[in-house]
C-alpha cells in the first residue's frame, strides 16, 4: 500500500514495539531512502511517548528540510 503513494513519505518505527511484530523488517522492504524513508528510534515502543516524541518530532523536521 505504501509504494501506491505518489508522496515522499517516512515511517518512524521504534525498536521496542510490540503492538506491529515485525513492522521494523516490514518497512525496510519498502523503504528506498528517495521516495520512502524509514528512521528508527532505539528503545521506543510503538507509542512514542516522553522523550521517544522529541527524538520523531526531531527527525520529522529534519527530513521536511531536505524535501
């Protein structure tokens, strides 16, 4: 579904989510680093919360930058 997106689009998954199994393999096979970006945030579950929210609001505004 992700690859139908005419968008660059980014997933943010954490290294810590128990909610998707998998979702971090998942995306990367999709993942092109153009089109499709994936970042992972080391030891967040899969609701960014505290400082996991910082570090994906972070790297949302970074990756907005550069399109």
């Amino acid at each position: 579904m992700l690859t139908r997106i005419k968008q660059p689009s980014i997933i943010i998954v954490g290294t810590e989510d128990d909610v998707v199994p998998g979702l971090q393999e998942k995306a990367a096979t999709v993942a092109d680093g153009k089109k499709i970006t994936l970042k992972i945030i080391d030891g967040a579950g899969h609701f960014l919360r505290d400082l996991h929210l910082e570090d994906a609001v972070d790297i949302v505004v970074d990756w907005l930058e550069t399109k």
